[in-house]
C-alpha cells in the first residue's frame, strides 16, 4: 500500500509539474533547429584568432618552455578580491587562442554572469571553441537565454549536467518528485569550477558565475578564494572537463525538454539585449581586463614560481557508484588526496570551510590526529549563523561545538557578517544610479552598521590570528573602516539558488538563505575553500571538507607544495580570522558551582539525535578586548583569555526571529542530516 500510494503521489507531482517529455523525434527536431540557426561565421582569419595579448596568459608559455617531463614548473597566483577574479576571468578569455572549457555549478544571468557570457560568445565568433558545462540544478534560470545560447554560433556548445526530468528549469513539484522518485540522483551534483584556456592556464577555487562571488552584490557577497595555475597541470584539468563533457548524464542544451520545447515553439530566439543594473561597473572591469600594466600589477608579479602542482578532481563516475582497478580513477579522487595531507600533518593544519560538519571518517582523522603525542595544531575558519548562507548546516556545526573543541582540539573562528579588513572593493558594495562613474576615493561607509557596533576592534598579534606583514611587492586590497550608510532604497532580488543552497519544496524561496541580522548593510558570508598543511603545502579547491562534498557532489582542487605559496595562502586564512573580522569560539567561563554537572548533562544532550535542548551549551563566541593588560589577541588556552575577551553569545548579531528558531530546532532534532550536508 505504502508504494502504492508514493506512485500514486509521485505520479500526481509530475502531472502537476508540466513535465511533458519530447519524443525522440521531437529531440532530433529542436536540436536540428539549434544546429541549422547557429552562425558560422568567423570574425578573425588570424592564426591567434585576434586574441588579446596577455601577461597573465604568457606565464603559461613561460611556463612549459621551463617545464620538463620530469620537472613541470607552474606559475600560481592567489585570487583573493571578486572584483579582481572577474577581471581575470575575462582577460583570459580573451587571450584564448584555441579553446575554452568552463564548468560550474551555479551560473546566474546577473550583470557579472552576463558579462562572462558575451565574452565567451565574442570569443567564439573569433573562432575559439567555447565549451560550458552547468549543474542542472543552478543552470541559467531562462528557457529562451538557454535557446538563444543552443543556437548562437557553431564554436559555442552548452551542456547541462544531471538534469532532473530532462529538464533545464524545475518547479517545485519537480524537486518534490525528485525528492520521492531518486532522491540520491538528484542530490548527486557537479561541485567542479574550473575555467581551462587552450589547455595551457586554468582558474579553479569556490567562485561560481554570480554577481555575489565578485563583490557586485549590494545585500549579500562572499569571501571566496581562487587560483590561477599556468604550465603543464592544465592539461590535466583539461582532460578531467573532458570526461565530464563526454559524461552520459551531460545532455546539450538543445535537448532538454523545456529548451528543445522553446525552440520548436518558437524556433531559435535571439540573445536578448543585456541589461546591466550597474554598466559604470561593467565598463570599468572590462577597462580593466585590457589594461596590460593592470594585469601585470595584479596577477603576474604576485605570481609565485612552483614546481609540480597537483589538480585532483573527482570523476562523473563518483554519481554511479563505480571503482576502478586504475589508481586514481575510482568514485573518489579529491577526499583521499586531501585526507591524506591532512593526516601527514606535523605541526599544523589551517582549514578554511563555509560549513563546518564533520563526516565520521573525517572525525576519525581529526581524533587521531589529537592522540599523537605531539599533535599538530589545527586552526578552523568557518561562518558564523550571522554570516553564513546555509543557516541549517550552521545549526549542525553548532550542535557539535563542544566535540570540535575539546574531543578534535579545534581551534575555531567564526567569520562576522560585516567584517572590518576583507579584501573587497567597498564601492561595489551599494547600488548607484544607473550611467554614474564609481567615486574615485573608496567609500568608508558601504558595511554593515559602525565600527563600533560591528565588535570589532583592532587588537594585538598571536600565531594564530595576525598575518605576518604581507610583502610589499604584492597588491594588497585597501581595507576600509564599516559606517552605516543609506542607500537608494533599492531592492536586490533575492535568489532562489542563492550560492550553493537547495530550494524549499513548499514554496517559491530558498529554505536556506542568510538570516535575519541586528543592523542593516551589505554584509559577507565565507565561501573559501582551502587548506594549508605544515606552511608547505597550499590547497585551493571546491572542497567544503564535509559530508556532501564526500558523499554527493563531484569536487575539484589544487595542491601545490611550495613554502612560498604556502605561506601566503595561511596568511590569507589568518587574515580572515583576526578579531576585526572573526569571532573567537571557546569554552564558557566555568560557573563557580555545578559545572561538571552542567558539562555532564550538555555532553549527553549533544549525543541525542533527538531532543538536545540543553540550553547552556559548553562553547560560545568570544570578542576580543585590546588594553593596556590585553595587547594583543590571545589564543582560547590561554590562561588570561577570558580577561580579554568578552562573551558575545552563541549568535551573535543575529535577529531573535523564525531562522534563530529554526537553527535551535535542527540543532535539537537534525543530527539525522548530517550524512546529506
């Protein structure tokens, strides 16, 4: 009866849905329309098809002239400002002389997924192959765009990974149905950003194609972290987007049944004309990208000269379930490698994750790790509930707290929504009128409330939270104190796929978006995924070292050894974690009474599945409080910490609403989650 009635139901959803598939013939039909409305002509007739000569892209051919087989040298550049990452981004698809693959999980059509996609339809009318490769579930959101692009130019080929129904855009009966019919299929998303031009320099990191991931949003914009990687380890970059291109469950574009529907409706549509919220903006990174001295100042002399450089990727094998009797090639690439770097681990391990929950195996490692007689000392930066965009992940991070800390030895810093010293452009940060040029002076007033209602103050050093002075000779973005400014009054579209979330099935928002917080401003959530291993080993990747990265999503990352490079990703991560833009997490003060009896009953409310309502929880976080006896920040062991920092609560600056209960309540009654986040 039970399978009875879930066919029944899933049956009903799927009428619901609109979800008529095309027949075969209907398939064939649409995609010979696409084949037959698509350009064929070329702009260029020059062997290097016109392309824009770049600095950047010349580090690739210095670096395969100084390469031998047995001794690859790379150049590697930290990619830490959206804004700047965009302008790299479009520099190098301007330079490609031959072909660019793009792959990504989210790609949005706001003003900086727009820009990317004319640069890409530019660069095939000269005659590049453009190849894009999009996760379903956050494929542009437009049936008639995704036409247009089907049908644009015999260079430009689009494809959609996993798709649910065949379908390029799902409603909510769809997700609901995806839900009761193959809820592991559809869970089973490409992870992977990479960005390969003319198989010779790749970007790969946490950014996807959306105006948030470059400091573009006025509301919400992440701290994210990519690299770009110039020599031979493209190649193999080149080769893993291969097998994803090739993969049975990427479906061209034009075969979707929602897309191949719109084209036999209305046969191939043109690009709709772009309509950018902020053009002063576009014209300016555009500016930017053909500016040589520009790109030479910002990505070629921070770049460091490295030696062999790793690109682990998972294979679309890892959604069949499959192994292989071939090393490297199994269901699972990129967590072995990494869980094998952290467990060589000497001295130190910095681990910078959005969403800080532990698989079991991943708690194994960490435990033991802290069993050694001399265990390495491991540093966490992750979100705070006030900053984070995944509030219910969040929720499990919090439950787990005092495991984390006491049982894994974590030395944990919680990312504030409205950070004093983020390597972000602040004038990006609020809207302008529309045809107006940005303020030559960057504006002090763009994030969050003031300085002093932010809690953070500027403060001492100590090993953990202080980068060490950054070397004069790199660009360092201009921090800017936090002011509250007003704007026009404008509203910013809320997504439904806002950055890496998954949609509600009951209703037209996301069940997962940034909460409610105390003051109004544009604020920033942490999306960086990276680890730095002893300062000799740096690792950038798509990685959230947690269990939906493990067990679900296909990921990708960089692992370069050198000291160098090393050094400079941990002094980013350390910058992230100073008091001006991190919360320290530590043990409460102990009560003068009754406080092994309130560990005791915490602990066991922490093992519950269910009902852990114990409200006293063993950690909080903690401000730091620079005097004349506190100058400088303090580690959480520290016996005088809790004379210089004081207790901000377990959420700070976040509205006591609907979202904070919603986070106490999967913090009670979630741990059955875990497995899925």
């Amino acid at each position: 009866m039970n399978s009875l009635l879930r066919v029944l139901l899933l049956a009903t959803l799927l009428l619901g849905s609109g979800c008529a598939s095309l027949s075969h013939a209907e398939r064939d039909r649409a995609a010979g329309i696409a084949s037959q409305a698509r350009s064929q002509v070329v702009d260029c007739d020059k062997p290097d098809r016109c392309a824009l000569d770049s600095p950047l892209r010349a580090l690739a051919g210095d670096a395969f002239s100084q390469s031998t087989q047995a001794a690859p040298r790379h150049y590697a550049t930290i990619l830490d400002e959206g804004e700047t990452t965009l302008v790299a981004r479009l520099n190098l698809i301007r330079s490609a002389t031959r072909s660019i693959d793009l792959q990504t999980y989210i790609f949005d059509k706001d003003d900086s997924a727009r820009l990317v996609l004319d640069e890409l339809l530019a660069a095939a009318r000269r005659g590049v192959k453009v190849r894009v490769l999009i996760d379903q579930l956050s494929a542009i959101s437009d049936l008639e765009i995704l036409a247009a692009l089907a049908s644009s130019h015999q260079n430009f080929e689009l494809r959609v990974y996993n798709p649910t129904f065949g379908k390029a855009k799902l409603n909510y009966a769809d997700y609901a149905g995806s839900v009761l019919c193959c809820f592991r299929r559809f869970n089973q998303r490409m992870h992977n950003k990479l960005l390969v031009i003319d198989d010779a320099i790749g970007v790969v990191g946490g950014r996807n194609y959306q105006d948030d991931y470059y400091d573009w949003d006025s509301e919400y914009n992440f701290r994210d972290r990519d690299v770009v990687v110039a020599g031979p380890v493209a190649r193999g970059m080149a080769v893993n987007f291969e097998a994803y291109w090739l993969a049975p469950r990427s479906v061209p574009a034009e075969r979707l049944n929602d897309v191949g529907a719109t084209l036999l409706r209305q046969g191939a549509p043109a690009m709709p004309p772009a309509d950018y919220r902020r053009p002063d903006r576009v014209e300016q990174v555009l500016q930017e990208a053909q500016d040589p001295a520009y790109i030479q100042r910002m990505f070629v002399d921070p770049a460091f000269r490295v030696g062999p450089v790793r690109y682990v990727a998972d294979l679309p094998r890892k959604h069949r379930n499959e192994s292989s009797s071939q090393p490297g090639n199994g269901q699972h690439v990129t967590e072995p490698q990494l869980d094998s770097l952290i467990a060589g681990a000497q001295t130190e391990v910095l681990l910078q994750t959005p969403y800080l929950v532990l698989s079991k195996p991943a708690r194994k490692l960490f435990e033991a790790l802290k069993a050694r007689e001399k265990p390495p000392r491991v540093v966490v930066s992750t979100n705070s509930l006030a900053a984070t965009d995944n509030p219910i992940v969040y929720a499990l991070s919090y439950k787990y707290k005092r495991r984390n800390l006491r049982e894994l030895g974590f030395n944990i810093y919680e990312y504030k929504p409205f950070p004093l010293d983020a390597p972000v452009d602040y004038r990006n940060l609020v809207p302008a009128p529309l045809g107006t040029a940005p303020s030559s002076e960057r504006n002090s007033s763009l994030l969050g409330g003031s300085a002093a209602g932010s809690n953070a103050r500027r403060g001492g050093r100590d090993d953990d939270a202080t980068p060490v002075e950054p070397d004069a000779r790199r660009p360092q973005p201009t921090p800017g104190p936090a002011a509250r400014r007003q704007t026009d009054g404008s509203v910013v579209e809320r997504r439904v796929l806002r950055a890496e979330t998954r949609p509600s099935f009951l209703g037209t928002q996301a069940v997962n978006k940034p909460v409610p917080v105390t003051r109004s401003g544009a604020r920033m959530g942490l999306h960086a995924k990276s680890l730095v291993v002893d300062r000799r080993i740096g690792v950038i990747g798509t990685h959230n070292f947690d269990p939906r990265s493990e067990n679900y999503n296909t990921e990708g990352a960089v692992i370069i050894e050198d000291p160098a490079f090393a050094e400079a990703l941990a002094q980013s991560i350390l910058r992230d974690i100073h008091p001006k833009n991190s919360w320290v997490v530590a043990p409460r003060a102990k009560p003068p009474v009754l406080s092994g009896l309130n560990y005791s009953v915490g602990k066991a409310s922490e093992a519950l599945p269910l009902l852990d309502f114990w409200p006293w929880r063993y950690a909080t976080d903690y401000e730091f409080q620079p005097g004349p006896d506190c100058p400088e920040p303090l580690r959480r062991q520290d016996p005088a910490f809790h004379s210089c920092y004081v207790a901000v609560g377990d959420f700070p600056e976040v509205n006591v609403g609907p979202k904070w209960l919603l986070v106490r309540m999967l913090t009670a009654f979630g741990a059955g989650l875990v497995p899925i986040l």
